[in-house]
C-alpha cells in the first residue's frame, strides 16, 4: 500500500498545530520550579504591593502569620479564644501526662511539651484552629525506636537526652521541608496509608495500656500483638483486681462522654472535661484508700517550675545517631501529615488560611524550641483540635491562652498530679486512641478501591505484628508501587463518535460510532522510559483487537496525546519506532494536539521533521477527516490500479 501524504487532503488548514518558536531554556526551567515548589502562587499579594514599605508590610505577613489576624484582633475574639483555651487544657493536661509515659518519659516532660510549643505554633502557624501537644502514635514510635539502644529504666537521663535529641531533628527537618517546599513528600502518606497506620497504631496502644489497666509491674519491652499477649499470659499472677475494675469504670465513663458528646454536640463541654474529671476524681480516690497499700501505682512526685533549657543535652553522638536520625525522619513526616491534615480539614469546614509550608515551619520550629526546653515532639492532635474547634476557638490565640494555663499549673498545681494513678492515664489513652478505629473508612476503601484497601490492612498488620515504623513502611512502599504501576502502564483508550454531539469518547464507556479503517487511540498519562515499550505494545494490540473484531483492514491511525503532559527522549525514540513499523505494515500514524512540553521536545528531537508537520492535528475531527480523505484517495488509487491491471491481462489474452 502506498503511503498517503496529507498536506493535500484536508482543503483548509490541517496543520493548525503551532510550530511557532519554542521557549527558552530559562523560561522552561523557571516554569517547571515554580509550578513544582509554588504551585499556589504564595506571593501574589506581595506583589500587588508598589510601596516597598507596604511590600514589607506584606512580607512580615507572610513570614510570621500571627500579625496577618493579630493588627485585626478584638476583645469578642479574645472571648471566644479564652474559653476554647480553657476547654483545650482540661484535655491537655492529662493527655500530655498519659502520652509522656507512654514515651518512657518523666509525666513532667509531657506538662513542658504544653507549655513551649503552643507559643511557637500561635506565632508561627497558619490555621486557626489547630491546637498543639504530643501525639500518641509519635510518643510509641520514638519508644520503640530509642528503646533498641537504651532502656529508659536502665538509663533515664541518657534516654530523655536522645529524646530531645530526636525532636529537634524531628524539627530540623521539618523546617528544612517547609523552607524547601518540599510538602510533596507528606503526600508520599496517602489517606489509605494513614488509616492503616492509625487503626493499627490503636490497637498496640490499646494493648500496651493493658499493664496499667491490670496493674502489671513486668511487661513486654516489644509492641507485637503477640509478644504483648504472652507477656500478659506470662504475669497474669500479677493482675491486680482493684486496678482492673477501677480501669474498666474511668474507661467506660470516657467512652459515655463521648457517646453523648456524639449525640448531642451542645454536651461537647462533656466530653472535654471528662479526661480532667478522671485525673482529679482518681486522684483523690487514690490518696483516700491509700492505693499504693491496694497495689494501685500513681505518676509520683512532680516538681513546680517552668520549662529548664536543655540544649546542652543534646546528644549527636555517632553511636546512637542512627536510631535518632530514623526515629526523627519518621516521626517527623508522620507528625507533619497528621497536623497538617487536620488543620487542613478544620480550614475547609471554616473557610479560613491554611498553608501547609508554613504549617512544616511552625512545627519544625516549635519541636527545634520544644528540644532545648524540655519537650518532645510535637504536632496538632485530632482530639484536643476537635474541641478547641467545638469550644468556639476562633484563632491560634487560644494556643497561648492554653500556654499560659499550663505555665499556671507548672507552677502551682504540678504536684498535685503527683497523685494520678497509672491506670487513670491507661484509661485515657485508650480512650482517646479508640476513634482511630475508622470501620467505617475501611469498609468504604473496600467498596471504592481494592489497592487502597489492601494499602491500608498491610499497614495495620504491619503495625500490630510487626512494628510501628516497620508496618508504615510497609504501607508507603505499596504506595510508591502503585504509583510506579500508573507509570509504567499508562492509562489509554479507544475512541469512538458520539453521533448526537460529535465530540469523540471511551468506546468502553459510550455507545459509539467508529469508522472503518481508521483507529482513534487516545494516551492518558506522561510517557517516560519506563513505559515507552508498554506504549507501543499497547498501539499494535488496539490495532489487532480492531481487526479481528471487525475484519477490516485498519489503514490510518490517529493518537490523541491531549493527556500526555510530558515525554522524555525514550518516549520520543519508542515513539519514532512505533511510527516506522506501523509504516512498514502499510498504515499511516497521524498525531493530535500535543502538550506544548510536548511538542518542544519533538520539534528539538527532530521528530516532527522526520515524521513531517502534516501528520498533526489540532483536533481529532480534524485527523478524522484528513484520514477519511486520505482513505477514499486510496482506494481510488488502487481501483485504478486493478483495472489497469485487469486490462493488461486481457490483452496478453487477446494477443495469445
């Protein structure tokens, strides 16, 4: 068959595509880092300035959000800012000290982490509602990571000081993400990996809480399901009835707060005081009965005083910076994404600020301050933000309302909570640690997407039979695959007509006309080395299904690149490659509106030149009609080709 040339088939203007001159190399580039690390154009009303010193102004706005709403700031703000921080330190309090020893830490390091950092965060913080302290799935993870290389019942001091050490690298480099803008690598913890995560790091939680629930004094040193399971089996002669049933009826009436909390969210003060009404009804209970004489263990003693520095203890010693290295990245991503998705979530529902580059600043500087003022890491809890939210919050003054109720408490009342028994904080952090149990999201993930779902269990039995960090790993690596997979086997379709509208679409998902001898192949994703070869298998294979589906010879093949956002030199040299064996075969490839990254690289690469201008079309109906042209031009050709073939036989005929 002969090829066909289309610069004469289509009478308009079939080369509507524009070749006009490419884009510098400087503007490429400027391009692609803005569009990489400002895709949100953060400095738009910077530039709107002209006065430099309103620029400044501007500038000053932008680097320390708290004077974007503070030059603003009224007495009925401060109202509703006031009690939103009261009702955000009454779950604080014995939040701060249950997680502290869920760290391995002194209950008095868990007071200093609410004091400190919520100063940072108000200063430093975009969203309007986050309120700040330590996590409990961050507080297990820095245990079990710190713990493989000192025990904190061995060495106490060495082990607060590595600690520390791993917040403020906890917070190095979280800053370092934020003055990067390198938020894309948080999304590298997708929602199905959290929920995985979270479920799962609930139920070691849970499990773990279980020796201040029974009253054990010998437990598993390792999180897994069944190592903590056998370590109770193994003490179960130690399991005190009069912490069990106190720790069943504090953990009942958490879990009563918060059912009437749900039902009614008027009773949200319910739910908030609840934590602070277990502490201080245990307490006195404790110190009636004489608990310790009924096996009833308490925090002991705590001393008055603000935060002391601690930047002297920092320890980058080579001996045990891996461990602290590891549990910093980690428990730094993980903090990250939590509060930033929270803040997040709580800024849409409000239509308030929220940017999650200055949200990775405020918390890496809070945990850099936090590590050299006795405080661990970090970030903005689900629970304590949900109240500060339902309290009435307003703006991030309530961070420091919050901050100066826990300094008031450091210095007057810290002793106090000396007397808080270990199964009260139990009951606490099971409490809380509970409603990351999502059934419901893991169910939806399960309808909605298989992958996502089967992303998020690995996750959760990772974390329960494994470990923490072992199980997220685990997680983000079936992520990572997934998106290779979309890579390596890029989303493609045939095309079809729809006949009432004339826009062309997915024959799998609409009723379509097609034409015969002519396919319409459509690539929906970039084209890179790794998909090069996939692409033009992908090419043959619609062109065979086409054939033996309809027993017509397919002639002309039209490829819409309107999806392909970018391609790099493989591409390009696979490309050329499908374009000649699709010659050799007697058919003509034909191209429709490349991406203009696109077409730089083919007119750079010599491919529009070799395969020539008039095979791209600006829209399909355009390739369309220059290959139905193309088609009766080529029948005709060999009609004439056949009768004069026939004529010439018969003549031999004659003269025989």
């Amino acid at each position: 068959m002969r090829m066909m040339d289309y610069s004469n088939c289509y009478p308009e203007d079939p080369h509507a595509v524009n070749f006009a001159g490419q884009r510098g190399f400087l503007k490429v580039l400027k391009s692609g880092f803005k569009e990489t690390l400002f895709p949100d154009d953060p400095f738009r009303e910077i530039k709107k300035e002209e006065k430099p010193l309103f620029r400044a102004i501007k500038w000053l706005q932008y680097l320390v959000p708290i004077f974007q709403w503070l030059p603003t700031y009224t007495w009925r703000l401060f109202i509703s800012d006031f009690f939103a921080g009261i009702t955000a330190t009454s779950i604080a309090v014995p939040q701060a000290i249950s997680y502290a020893k869920l760290a391995d830490l002194h209950p008095i390091i868990g007071l200093y982490t609410c004091f400190v950092p919520p100063i940072v965060y108000a200063i430093f913080g975009s969203s309007r509602h986050l309120s700040v302290g330590p996590i409990a799935s961050a507080s297990l993870l820095i245990s079990q990571t710190i713990s493989t290389v000192v025990r904190p019942e061995e060495d106490p001091i060495l082990y607060l000081h590595l600690v520390l050490t791993t917040t403020f690298v906890a917070g190095l480099f979280q800053t370092c993400l934020g003055f990067l803008r390198l938020g894309i690598l948080v999304d590298l913890l997708s929602h199905s990996t959290i929920t995985g995560f979270m479920g799962g790091a609930a139920v070691m939680l849970t499990l773990q809480q279980l020796k201040g629930i029974f009253g054990l004094k010998h437990f598993a040193h390792k999180t897994g399901v069944t190592t903590v399971l056998k370590s109770i089996w193994t003490y179960r002669h130690e399991i005190r009835w009069e912490t069990t049933v106190m720790g069943l009826f504090f953990l009942a009436y958490l879990q009563f707060t918060k059912h009437q909390r749900n039902r009614n969210r008027k009773l949200f003060w319910l739910s908030a005081m609840a934590p602070m009404t277990t502490v201080i009804v245990g307490g006195v209970f404790t110190y009636l009965v004489n608990g310790k004489r009924h096996g009833i263990q308490t925090v002991g003693h705590l001393s008055r005083g603000i935060n002391p520095l601690t930047i002297k203890y920092l320890k980058f010693d080579s001996k045990y910076l891996a461990p602290v290295l590891r549990a910093g990245f980690i428990t730094g991503i993980l903090s990250m994404a939590e509060g930033i998705a929270i803040g997040r979530s709580f800024a849409v529902v409000e239509n308030t600020p929220h940017d999650g580059n200055k949200e990775m600043i405020a918390f890496g500087l809070m945990n850099m301050c936090g590590s050299v003022t006795s405080c661990y890491l970090t970030t903005g809890p689900f629970s304590k933000t949900a109240v500060n939210y339902i309290a009435g919050c307003k703006t991030a003054m309530s961070n420091l309302v919050q901050a100066f109720l826990v300094a008031l408490t450091l210095e007057f009342l810290a002793p106090l909570f000396g007397y808080t028994p270990l199964v009260v904080l139990s009951a606490i952090i099971i409490s809380a640690v509970l409603g990351f149990l999502n059934y419901a999201e893991v169910v939806h993930l399960y309808k909605v997407d298989k992958f996502d779902f089967i992303i998020c269990m690995a996750g959760f039995v990772g974390v329960i039979f494994v470990a923490l960090d072992i199980g997220l790993m685990i997680s983000v690596g079936l992520s990572i695959l997934r998106a290779l997979l979309y890579v390596a086997r890029p989303d493609s379709c045939k095309l079809g007509k729809l006949p009432d509208l004339g826009c062309y679409r997915d024959t799998d998902q609409y009723t379509v006309s097609t034409l015969p001898g002519i396919l319409i192949v459509q690539l929906g994703s970039p084209m890179y080395f790794a998909n090069s070869n996939y692409v033009k298998e992908r090419i043959m294979r619609y062109i065979r299904c086409e054939e033996d589906s309809t027993g017509i010879t397919v002639e002309q093949i039209i490829l819409d690149l309107s999806g392909v956002t970018s391609i790099d030199t493989t591409s390009l040299e696979g490309l050329w490659e499908t374009n000649k064996t699709i010659e050799n075969n007697g058919m003509q490839l034909s191209f429709v509106n490349p991406r203009i990254e696109v077409l730089e690289k083919m007119v750079a690469a010599k491919f529009v030149s070799r395969v020539g201008k008039e095979s791209f079309f600006l829209t399909v109906e355009d390739a369309v009609k220059a290959s139905q042209i193309a088609l009766r031009k080529s029948r005709a050709s060999n009609s004439e080709d056949g009768v004069r073939g026939t004529t010439i036989h018969q003549s031999a005929v004659d003269s025989c």
